[in-house]
C-alpha cells in the first residue's frame, strides 16, 4: 500500500513539475518568427506597392504591428544573420528603387510633354520634344510591368527565408513527437499511469 501511494505522489510530482517547466513556457509565449498581416501574404505579382506591416519575433496582437518602411529597412535588423534573407531584402531594396525612379520617369514625361503644349503661343501636339516625352512615357508604363512583377515577392522570400531558418523549424520534424496533451490515468487493476495524446 505503502509503494502504491508512493507511486501516485511521484507521478503527481511529475506531473507539477512538467506543468511549470520552461518547456512549457516557451510553448506558450509567442512564436519566434516573423509573421505579415494576412492581406501582405495575399499580395503576389504586380500587387500594390505600399508598405508591408510585419510582427517582429516574439510580439502578438494587431496593436504589434509595424511598418517595414518602404525600402523595407525597418525589418533589416531582425535578419542580419541570415544571408538569404538578406539577398532577398536587398533584392527588394532594388526593386523599390527602380520603382521609384521609374515613378520620376513617368510624372517627368507627362510634365515635360504639357509643358510643350502652349510653348510659343500656339497649341502643340506632336513637337520633337513632345514625342520624345511620349516615348519616355510608354518606356515607364512597360518598365512598370517588369518592375512590379516580381517585388512583393522578395520581401515575402525574405520573411520565408528568415522563419524557415529558425531552430524550431529547422529541427521541425520531431515537433510531431511531442504530445499535445498529457495527465493521469488509471489501470482496470488501479494503477496510475501517465496518459499522453496526439493531435493528428
């Protein structure tokens, strides 16, 4: 009798201490990565090119997220040791610059065609100048096509590069082992036993 209530009072003490232990505090505070606002992750080729909001490491709730800037600078920090996600936010840092410069090109063309318009006194459609302003134009709204096809997707990358590297991930295939759910049982001869479950 003696050695089967020794038996319950250590498994209950197992039980206590699994339930405090840091494992099961790290289970519980937020995950490590880096987590887009859903509508960012939606956006592929040729989407809008406003900010991207992010959830930097360890940060929950929609009041947590921040703006990565336009040139994504604000999320450089959280990825410095990481070289591919680096290639992939540089890459993007590329792409925003060119869309800048094209955005100048464009809004330059159209002022320096109107401008030819009533030059000399005389309303003017198709004057050397003009058609070179056209033709910069057009180079704009093609370049635009080739510029905005592919950026969204390298902050995207840059994000997947940088969770995916992450030793929780990167060890992932024994995370299934783990048991979801754990606490005390007992036998048909009144033995207790621990009783763990998966979630499949």
């Amino acid at each position: 009798m003696k050695s089967y209530s020794m038996r319950w009072l250590a498994i209950g003490c197992f039980a206590a201490l699994t339930a405090t232990s840091p494992l099961r505090a790290a289970a519980q505070a937020a995950p490590a990565t880096i987590r887009l606002q859903p509508e960012d992750l939606e956006r592929g080729q040729y989407g809008p090119q406003h900010n991207f909001f992010f959830l930097p490491p360890g940060k929950t709730g929609e009041e947590s997220y921040q703006s990565a800037g336009f040139f994504g600078q604000k999320l450089r920090p959280y990825l410095n040791n990481n070289q591919e996600a680096l290639a992939s936010l540089n890459a993007y840092k590329r792409q925003k610059s060119l869309y800048l410069a094209d955005r100048a090109l464009l809004v330059g063309s159209v002022l320096g065609y109107g401008a030819q318009v009533y030059n000399g006194g005389n309303a003017q459609y198709a004057s050397p100048g003009q058609i070179v302003a056209g033709g910069l134009l057009v180079t704009s709204l093609v370049a635009t096509l080739f510029i905005n096809r592919h950026t969204n997707e390298y902050l995207q990358q840059a994000v997947d590069s940088y969770n995916s590297d992450l030793p929780t991930t990167r060890h992932g295939g024994l995370r299934p082992l783990r048991p979801a759910t754990y606490g005390l049982a007992a036998t048909p001869q009144g033995r207790p036993v621990l009783a763990l479950g998966w979630t499949l």
